[in-house]
C-alpha cells in the first residue's frame, strides 16, 4: 500500500513525488508519457536559464527517483474504492494507495471516468478541469488534484509548484501537523 500515488509525471506530478517521496512517505509515480511539457521551449521556469521540455521532464522524475519514489510507465485505466484507500488498475497490473493525486494536465477523462467533479477552464485552449478545493481536494474522498487538470495556469513553473503544494497538504493530513521541508546549507 503506498501512502501516495501520483498519476503523470509532468511537472505538477514529479514536484509532486519528490515531495512526498523526501517526506518519507512511501510514492509511487505513474506516468503514460503524454505530458505537454514534452514539446516545450522553457526560458521562463525559475533557477533554469534554458531547458528542452523532456529534460526539464526527465530532470524531475530522477529527483523523484533520488527520494525513494516509484516510477512506473503505464496508462491508469480506473480508479476504485478498496478496504483501505483507492486501488489504481492500469493496463500492468493494480496499486493500492491511501491517496491519489491527479497531475494528467489537459486530460481529464480519467476524472470523469471516476466521477470526479469537473468545471470548464479559465486557460486558453483548456476545456475542462477538476473542481478542486484551496488544498487541491476533488469531490471523490483520497482524490486530489494538480497542476492543469486543478486550472492552474500552465506554466512548468506554476504547476510544478502547485503539485509540491498539494502533497505538502497530503502529507500534513497524514501527519496530522502541518509539514515543512526546508534543507539547510551544509
């Protein structure tokens, strides 16, 4: 049983992992090879001076990676209720986690499919997003959402950090205390 299971591993979905891996929680990252992020030009993206998408994608799954986290390629293809927490069945097989977060960037079928709450988007070119609360929670219990899907704005850098913000919420509600992770020089 994993603490945290992330779906897509784009820039919302690796912040996301990383996150909750160094945590300490145990992370498992799946990812369809979809993410939009893929066919970008990045100038813009904070302490970077230039980066191909699929660096900046790949960059962010080894840090994942590097803190213990999960990497599976596969395509979720439904989400259920299990004893405890959600049971994710993808094309290779079955996960179980206590939480699932959402980072799949413009596509919302899965959401749908599961009956998660959807809204239409505020972004050009983004025609539907999950409804979530100011923690990132979905309508469906153990659901949550970042990056796109949530209507962040997308930026690497804006849905990268809002997939860091949300497992922070994730993990203080498993901590039952708000957490912080803050490294200092050594």
């Amino acid at each position: 049983m994993y603490d945290i299971l992330v779906i897509g591993a784009g820039p919302a979905g690796a912040s996301a992992a990383l996150i909750a891996a160094k945590s300490g929680k145990k992370t498992l990252l799946l990812d369809s090879n979809q993410s939009i992020t893929k066919k970008a030009w990045i100038e813009n993206h904070y302490g970077v001076r230039e980066i191909t998408g699929p660096a900046l994608v790949e960059l962010g799954q080894e840090q994942a990676k590097k803190f213990g986290a999960e990497l599976v390629q596969t395509k979720v293809e439904n989400i259920e209720k299990a004893s405890e927490g959600l049971r994710v069945d993808t094309e290779n097989g079955s996960f179980e986690a206590r939480h699932v977060i959402l980072a799949t960037g413009l596509f919302t079928d899965l959401a749908e499919k599961i009956g998660v709450q959807t809204k239409s988007g505020t972004e050009p070119r983004v025609k539907t997003i999950v409804d979530v609360d100011a923690l990132g929670k979905t309508s469906v219990e153990g659901i949550w959402a970042a990056g796109g899907i949530a209507g962040k704005s997308l930026h690497t850098i804006i849905v990268a950090g809002d997939g860091a913000n949300v497992a922070i919420n994730i993990i203080s509600e498993l901590n039952g205390e708000r957490y912080v992770d803050h490294d200092v020089l050594k």
